[in-house]
C-alpha cells in the first residue's frame, strides 16, 4: 500500500489518469500542459520506486499481489504482482517517460495536450502489461497499448506516417490474435481459470504444446521483432516522432521478450526445448544479417532500428540457451537497449530539430559546432558498440558466455556483433561528427541546450552505472530466473 492505495493499482492508474487529465486541458496554454504532463510522469515515476525498494530477493514468487473479482461469470480477475522479471521493466519503463515528456517541451507544438496525454496513458497501460496475472487483463492491456502508440505515429509523425501507423497497427495486431486463440485454449484446458500462473501448471499434451508455442511465438516474434517480422520496425521509427522512436525502442519491443518469459517457457516447456533451435537460428540470423543490414543505411532513424532488431536478438537467444546467465544476461539486455537505443534517437531529434533531415551525407563536422553532444553521443555509440564500462557490454558479454555453455558456434556468430556493432555505429558517428563542417547548414547549428542535457546526461548516468556495477539489477532477478529453469527442467519430457 502506498498513500492508501493498492501500490500496482497506483503505478497503473496514476498514469492513466494524469494523461486523462492532460488530454482533457485546452492547448491555449500549452506550458500548463506540459507542466501538467511532467508532474504526472515524474509522480508516476516516483511511485515505482517502493517496488525495487520493498522487493524481496530471496523470493522467486509474485510480490505485491492485488486480487479482485472483474467479470465472476466468465472467472476474470483484476490480478497483479511482480516479480524479478516484470518489475525492473515497469522501472524502466516509468523511468522513460518523463524523459521523453522533456525531450518534446519545445519541439511539439501542435496538440500538445494530445501527444503528452497518449505518453502518460500508454505509460501506464505498459505498466498493466507486466503487472497482470489474469490472461484477460493482460491481453486487455496488451492490444489497448497499441493504441497511444498509433496516434503518436499517426498524427505527429513523418510523411508517410499513415502508411507505417497501420503497418504498425496490423502487424502487431494480427500476431496477437494467434495468442488470443492459445489463451482460449488455455482457459478451456484448465476448467474455466484465467489465471496465468494455474497454466504454469497445467499438463498439457506434446502436440497441443507445439501449436499453443506457436502462437505465443508469432504474437511474442512480432513485437520483439525477430527476423523476418521485423519489416514495420524500420517504417514505424523513421515516422514517429522523436518521442515516439524512444518509447518504442526502449519499452514498447520489451514486450515481446517479457512474453516468452512469461507464457512460451514456462506454460510450453517441453515444445520450447523441442523447438528452441527455431528460436536460436532466428536470433542468430537477427544478431548477424540485420547488423549487416544496418550497415548499408543511410537514413540515422532507419540505421538504428536495424540495430536494435540486431541487439533484440540478444535477447530471444538468451532465452532459449536454458541457463541461468543467458536468460539474465538477455534480461540486462532489454533493460540496456531501452537505455542506449533511447538515447540514441534522441540524439538524432537533437540533429534533426536543428537541420530537419535524417540523411547521414547532411552532416559532418558536427563536432566544431556542437561538442557537448559529441562527447554525449560518443558514449551512446559506444554503449551500442559493447564498449566494456557501459552496459551494451554486460547482457551481450553475459548471453555469449551462455551461448559459449550451449554451443560454440552460437557463441561465435553471437560475437560477430561485437564487429558489426562497432562498424556502424562508429561509421554513423564519423560520418556525422567528425570532420570538417561539410554543409553550410551545419555551421549554424547550437550545441545542445540545457533541457537537452538534461536528458541525455541522465541516459548517460544509467548507461555507466549498469555497466560499472549490474549487481542491483541481477540481483533481483536471480531467484526468479533460477525458479523457471528449475519449473522448465522439472517438467521437459
């Protein structure tokens, strides 16, 4: 409880009704609303914080459990907790949002009221995603968190922001029904309950398995997205605005790997080591084709969603290594990409409120005009690199010592992204800030103002600091993960 308030209902609601709130305010003042929008983001933030600070670490169960009738004929129920796998992602992802609430003071300026209330309510819809135990809840939440997201693309995006909102929108859409379809199943199988931990622990046939897996597999592999759904990635980043691009990358691409954690592994245990060969040669084509995919870019938004399918697959093979340092090395790694792939579209909405083009040739020479921002955006490409002391090195470093456990050769083709990670974000780097100015326009550019330090310096603190020392973020997660590789292994055929 907190102030009187179940604290999983508050860190849900609280965003969802500040947003409401700010919706609801009139743009003719619009400073209003953006102090409005910061108040609720930084109190939905705030409130987060009891969950790492009451957390309990030597348990691998649900914490903080909130458990309420919703719809008693059909068994439904307001059901929540957390555990070490749910709750450092509702951190982060309460952690985002005020930043990206700064990050478009000054830049939005049409429907300001809109855009920053669909960033609050998305913020706590995402927060009901990893906090639901019911399967209605959560797939509730899940298709609801489409929403904000397709009004953010759709009407404060690019050009062709119509044609990537409903790519985003279908894409995303269609593989969840496949799910949806698994989770009836699901509720038929287990008497009438949709609760999810019961599926935990529901005996189900081998042929049944394979196809529920399926399911999860196409709705989970869509939103991550692995290799080859991951098409609307590059199309949705290139049109959503600044904002848009971070709260995708960083929060939005994590519920695919929270799925497979939540549903495939522990409800499918037996067809996800049947299959998980599937999962690995996908994650391996990610790791490697994509990176050299987003070598040939020369678009800085399309550049970095292609990397981040790359480092995502980092993720998905950690997964499936069944071994505790893979699966929390994939963890870290969800939990760095949201940091690094967030900072560096910020970086680009930096570059391109001042020149208004995404084209790497625009560039050049940014450093004699713009060195604050270098130096930031040095370190950002270096976290995406691996650099050790920043915290692209530990989940990547963490998942090649599973992989090296498993199977040699998924651990070599795995620490190709050590090269293809550095060659191009080392080439976008060079090609954008080094050199002489190459564009007159360029020579006119401002070094970043304080509000845009702000932001970026606060990535970067959390880039180094899970990089220096990850402890207090492995820790929580330790016992969980040891808990479902136990439930996984106990129950393979």
């Amino acid at each position: 409880m907190l102030f009187g308030f179940p604290l999983l209902s508050l860190i849900i609601w609280l965003p969802i009704v500040s947003g409401l709130i700010v919706f609801l305010m009139s743009d003719r003042n619009t400073q209003a609303v953006r102090w409005v929008a910061l108040a609720g983001s930084v109190a939905g933030f705030l409130v987060t914080l009891p969950l790492y600070s009451g957390f309990d670490t030597s348990m691998g169960s649900m914490q903080f459990i909130e458990r309420n009738v919703w719809f008693e004929r059909l068994n439904v129920y307001y059901y929540l907790g957390v555990d070490g796998i749910s709750m450092p992602l509702i951190l982060l992802n309460s952690f985002t949002t005020p930043l990206v609430v700064i990050a478009g003071w000054e830049v939005i300026r049409e429907k300001v009221s809109q855009y920053m209330g669909a960033f609050l309510i998305m913020s706590g819809v995402l927060n009901g995603v990893f906090a639901s135990l019911d399967a209605i809840l959560f797939y509730s939440f899940w298709e609801a968190s489409l929403v904000p997201m397709f009004i953010i693309i759709g009407v404060w995006g690019g050009p062709n922001r119509i044609y990537a909102a409903l790519k985003f929108f279908l894409y995303t859409f269609l593989g969840s029904l496949l799910m949806l379809v698994a989770l009836i199943y699901l509720y038929q199988a287990s008497g009438g309950s949709f609760s999810i931990l019961d599926y935990h622990h529901l005996p189900i046939p081998m042929a049944a398995q394979i196809l529920i897996f399926i399911g999860f597999m196409v709705a989970f592999a869509v939103k991550v997205p692995m290799w080859p759904v991951h098409t609307w990635l590059p199309d949705a980043h290139v049109e959503a605005p600044t904002g848009g691009s971070v709260v995708l990358a960083a929060i939005l691409l994590k519920l695919g790997g929270y799925g497979f954690l939540r549903f495939s592994l522990p409800i499918t245990p037996d067809a996800s080591h049947e299959l998980s060969w599937i999962l690995i040669a996908l994650s391996l084509i990610a790791i490697v084709y994509i990176g050299i995919v987003a070598l040939m870019q020369r678009d800085m938004k399309k550049l970095i969603a292609y990397s981040s399918v790359s480092h995502m697959g980092f993720v998905t093979l950690g997964f499936f290594l069944f071994n505790p340092i893979g699966i929390e090395g994939a963890m870290v790694q969800m939990i760095s990409h949201g940091f690094i792939s967030g900072a560096l579209f910020l970086c680009v909405g930096v570059l391109y409120d001042r020149l208004h083009t995404r084209m790497i040739a625009d560039y050049g020479g940014v450093v004699n005009k713009m060195p604050v921002f270098a130096a930031l955006f040095m370190l950002f490409a270096m976290a995406n690199s691996g650099l050790p002391g920043t915290s692209g090195f530990v989940g990547e470093f963490m998942v090649i010592m599973g992989s090296m456990e498993v199977n040699f050769w998924y651990a070599f083709f795995a620490a190709l992204t050590l090269i293809l990670g550095a060659s191009y974000s080392l080439w976008l780097y060079k090609k954008v800030v080094f050199g002489a100015v190459a564009n007159p326009n360029v020579e006119g550019m401002k070094d970043i103002s304080a509000r845009e330090f702000l932001v970026l310096a606060i990535l970067a603190v959390a880039v180094l600091a899970l990089g220096i020392y990850p402890l207090p973020l492995t820790e929580v997660m330790h016992v969980t993960v040891d808990n479902l590789l136990e439930h996984v292994a106990r129950t393979k055929l």
